[in-house]
C-alpha cells in the first residue's frame, strides 16, 4: 500500500505540466531580423549577443527589435565630510518588438537597480561596479528571454 502512495504521487509530478524556461535546445516559434541597439554600449552589447541566437529561426513570425539602454548612477549616501559612503546604480533597458506583416508590436521597459558601498581603493571599486553591472545586465536577458517567450505562447 505505502509503494502505491508512493507511485501515485510520483504519476502526479510527472503529468503536472512542468516544461523548463530557459531550455537551451528550445525551439523559438518566431525569428529576429533586425536589431539594433543605442544608448550604454557595454550592456547594449551584452543584450545584442544574447539575442543573435534568434536571428538564425525559421519562422514566418518576423520581428525587428530595438532597444535603448541607459545607465544612471548617483550618490545614495555620504558621510560626515561629504564624501560618498554609497551608490545607487539603475540600469533601464527600453525593448520594442515590431512585426511589420500583421502590425503587432510590443514594448517592454526592464529596470533593474541596486546600491552599493564606495571602497578606499578606486580601482577595485571599479573593477566591482563593472562587475555589478554584468550581473544587472545578465538578469535583464533573462528576463527579456522570459519576455520572448511569453510573446511566443501568446502568438
């Protein structure tokens, strides 16, 4: 009786629906023609690279996408004598999709944000705010990567 609970509940996990997001073998019902980029060139570049993966689809579904990203970094705090204790870094990336064969488009603005603390030596808080702008840049194309594909289903 208690292997039977146990088939059952493993019989209900398998047929539950479950398909992975980010599959790498996943086959894109659409296809990118055209991108083109402006704005923060390092993390433009990032997005573009991530992106040319879906240039090579075959898909009647053709968009062309542009997108603009910006970077913004400002002082959250200072200290006693004014000096910057800590950094509020955004980066804002603008997405449009467009189709020209049946008029849909689709705009999307993705922001991501943190604040980080100043350091002594300012080569290595540069080395960190790189850093932490990769990382920023990189839960962007995941989350431009979720967009594409809720656009897919919805096609």
């Amino acid at each position: 009786m208690k292997n039977f609970k146990y088939f059952l509940l493993f019989l209900f996990l398998l047929s539950c629906g479950y398909s992975p997001i980010y599959q790498a073998d996943q086959k894109s019902n659409f296809k990118l023609s055209i991108i083109e980029f402006s704005g923060e060139k390092e993390i433009s570049r990032l997005i573009f690279k991530n992106l040319e993966r879906f240039k090579n689809n075959k898909s009647s579904n053709v968009y062309n996408v542009n997108f603009i990203s910006t970077e913004e970094n400002i002082v959250a705090t200072k200290d006693k004598k004014g000096n910057a204790s800590s950094y509020k870094i955004t980066i804002m990336v603008d997405f449009n999709l467009n189709n020209e064969s049946n008029d849909k488009n689709f705009n999307k603005k993705f922001i991501k944000e943190t604040i980080y603390n100043s350091m002594d030596n300012k080569f290595e808080l540069n080395q960190y705010k790189k850093n932490i702008k990769k990382n920023m840049t990189s839960q962007i194309v995941k989350d431009i990567q979720v967009f594409l594909n809720i656009i897919e289903n919805d096609l």
